[in-house]
C-alpha cells in the first residue's frame, strides 16, 4: 500500500487557515506548562489551550463532529472545540485521529522502522518518556515535532492532555526511552486511558530487548514468559523466583548492571542446576554479546570479567527440566488423546487438562509410541 507522506500536522495547519495555527496564536493559561515548537505551532498547555479562540472557524460543532471526538469532547468537559467531520474527512494524509504507539531503537538507531519515521514525522505531537533523549532520536531524523514528557509519575495526567488533544481530532504518537512503550516502560495507562476515551490505538511493532534475546538465545523451548525486573529487595526476589521456578517456560528477565550479579546469584541458587541460562548484554550496540551456559557457571562468568557487568542486559532462563514419573491420572489422559492426536498435540492438551509439565508429558508420549 503505497503511504501518502503527508503530515496530519501540515494539513491541519492548512485546515486552521492557511498553515497559520501558530503558537503565537493559541491562548495558553498563565499557569500552564506549555511546550511549543515553532514548525508545529502547537501548544500544549497543563490546563488550557484555547485554539478556537485564535480560530474561531474550527469553534466545536457538534453534529458535524466524529463520534470520538465528542466522546473526548464530553471526557475533557471544559474543551472548546474539535475537529468537524468535514475538516477530518478533507484530509489527504495516511495519519489517523489515534494515538500511535511507537516503538524505537533499543541501541541501533538504524533499528528503526520506515513507519515510524513516517508516523513521527506526521503526528502533532510526540508523547515521550524523556523529552531530550527522544529529541536526540528526532533530531537525528530531522523531525520537528513537539514533545510532551509522559513517565511513570505524570503519566495520568499527560494521557488526560492526549485524550483532550484527540479530541481536537489530533494524531498523536508515544515512544518510550528506549524499545516498546508498555514494555517494562510507560504506557499502558496512556493506551487504556485513550481507549477508554473511544479513540484507537495503532500500534507500530519494532524493537524490544526481550524479543530480541529471545531470537538469539536458541532455547528450544516452545513457550517464554515475560518476568521484566525482579524485585529489587533480595527477600521479595528470592520469593519471586521461587513462585516461577515450576512454571514450564523459558523465563525472561531484565536486569540493570549494578544488580546483574546478586540476581544471577539467585537464578543460580533457586532455580534446577540443568537449566540454561543466556546473558544478553548491550543487544544492537557496539559491545553486544550473547553467552549461553548453565546456570551453576553463570557467576563464575560475571566474575570473570569487568565487562561481562557492564551495560545492560537481558537473562533468559531456560525452561525446568522435564519431571520425571507421572500421576496415574496424567498417564490414563495421555493414553487417551495419545489415540487420536499426534504426540505433539496430545502431550499439549493433556499438559491443560493435568496441569503437568509439558514436556514430561511429550517424552511420555514418545516413549508410549515408541513402545
Ligand atoms: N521497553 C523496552 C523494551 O521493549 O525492551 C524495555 C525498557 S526497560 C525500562 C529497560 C531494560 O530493558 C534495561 O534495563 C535492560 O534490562 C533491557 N534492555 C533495554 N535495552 C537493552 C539492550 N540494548 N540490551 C540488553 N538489554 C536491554
């Protein structure tokens, strides 16, 4: 499908007159905190921005306007205006009144994906959870888009400006620092916030640290389960650990270099000495590397080199070892799927319907057919 790279932001400057909806123009409470770009000419403000009142064209008309639109209109309750169906429906470009959800590199800026570029440069604003790193990754690209910082401690009411500017039939993105937003990062309170609005969300997929392990660990493990950070505190990790230790899938964790020891340490004491872990450090970066071993040799590693603490890292651990011996009443389940299913599907819905390992379950299987 072929992109019509024409900026919802330079269209709607046209739609508010003539691509003079500058800041200059817009009202902004005196308390607000307001974030300007003089190629955008957007303005958003903490309490109030009032761009009807610079362009008394686009005033609020509420028939006209789309469905979502008044459902933010009627959120927000004190808003002004917004778009009217005509203005949205004149409009040439790919970008959506939504709020994309980008993803962005997590060390290779070349990582980024075309869309992305294409979205960011379209949108009319960039919601972002550090404003001068996601600057730097803008400026590298040269797009001029305004920011507005949305972390974990102002994330409400940065979502409640994004609902409001959606609601001005706006188009919107949200990075985050590094990878994909809602991944161990901010976001996904923006997203229900936005959808709770009635606006649509569009995800754009792209970088995120633990795919990428993932896709280098070469664990044959069907399934993974996404941990993220552990506790921080050693009683609350150690507990945590424990309640995943049974739990059959490779495990993935992200961890930051100055606690990479004491949690491999844990790994190494809780979790089946047969299992595997990868050490994933730097991914995409000038230092990148990739070491698979077992758990045990795993602090001996760290120790032997400054650098093996350094940067930052993914852990994958690999799934428990299959248990050996069955209850008789997993046995009597296999036997009976075993005569209709393959060994594969067979040892999978008995592993839902025992709750046994799969993989106990699958060499069963085998060793059943093979009998
Ligand atoms: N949203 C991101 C994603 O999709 O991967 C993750 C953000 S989380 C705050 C940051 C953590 O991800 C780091 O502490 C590290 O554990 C992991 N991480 C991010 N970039 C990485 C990289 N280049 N190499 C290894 N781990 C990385």
């Amino acid at each position: 499908m072929a992109l019509q790279p024409v900026p919802c932001r330079e269209n709607q400057a046209r739609l508010f007159g003539g691509g003079d909806a500058g800041g200059g123009a817009a009202k902004i409470g005196a308390a607000a905190q307001a974030h300007f770009d003089k190629h955008g000419g957007l303005a958003i403000a903490a309490d109030q921005v009032d761009l009807a009142a610079a362009h008394p064209k686009v005033a609020f008309d509420q028939q006209k306007a789309l469905p979502q639109q008044v459902v933010g209109r009627q959120l927000l309750g004190r808003r002004t205006f917004a778009l009217p169906r005509a203005q949205g429906a004149a409009r040439m470009s790919f970008m959506e009144n939504a709020l994309y959800v980008v993803a962005t590199p997590i060390g290779n800026l070349g990582d980024i994906s075309l869309r992305a570029l294409e979205t960011l440069r379209g949108v009319d604003l960039v919601a972002c959870e550090d404003t001068r790193h996601a600057r730097q990754l803008l400026d590298h690209h040269g797009i001029k888009v305004p920011t507005l910082a949305l972390h974990q401690h102002n994330e409400n009411e940065a979502a409640a400006k994004l609902v409001r500017l959606l609601g001005e039939g706006r188009c919107v993105a949200l990075v985050s620092d590094a990878g994909t937003p809602g991944v161990s990062d901010p976001g996904a309170r923006t997203v229900a916030a936005v959808r709770a609005a009635g606006f649509r969300v569009i995800p754009l997929p792209g970088p995120s640290a633990a795919i990428t392990a993932l896709s280098a660990a070469g664990l044959a493990d069907a399934r993974f389960l996404f941990v993220g950070f552990l506790p921080a505190k050693v009683g609350a990790r150690k507990t945590a650990i424990r309640a995943l230790a049974p739990i059959d899938a490779a495990l993935v964790f992200y961890e930051a270099p100055h606690r990479v020891t004491e949690t491999v340490a844990d790994l190494a004491e809780l979790l089946e000495p047969q299992r595997d872990i990868v050490i994933a450090r730097e991914l995409t970066k000038m230092f990148e590397q990739i070491a698979r071993m077992p758990l045990g040799e795993a602090s001996a590693w760290l120790a032997a080199d400054a650098n093996h603490q350094r940067g930052e890292f993914v852990l994958v651990v690999s799934a428990p070892p299959a248990r050996e011996g069955l209850d008789a009443e997993s046995e009597r389940v296999l036997v009976a799927l075993l005569a209709e299913l393959p060994v594969k599907q067979a040892a999978k819905l008995a592993a839902e319907i025992t709750g046994q390992s799969k993989n106990a379950l699958y060499a069963r299987a085998l060793e059943l057919k093979g009998g």
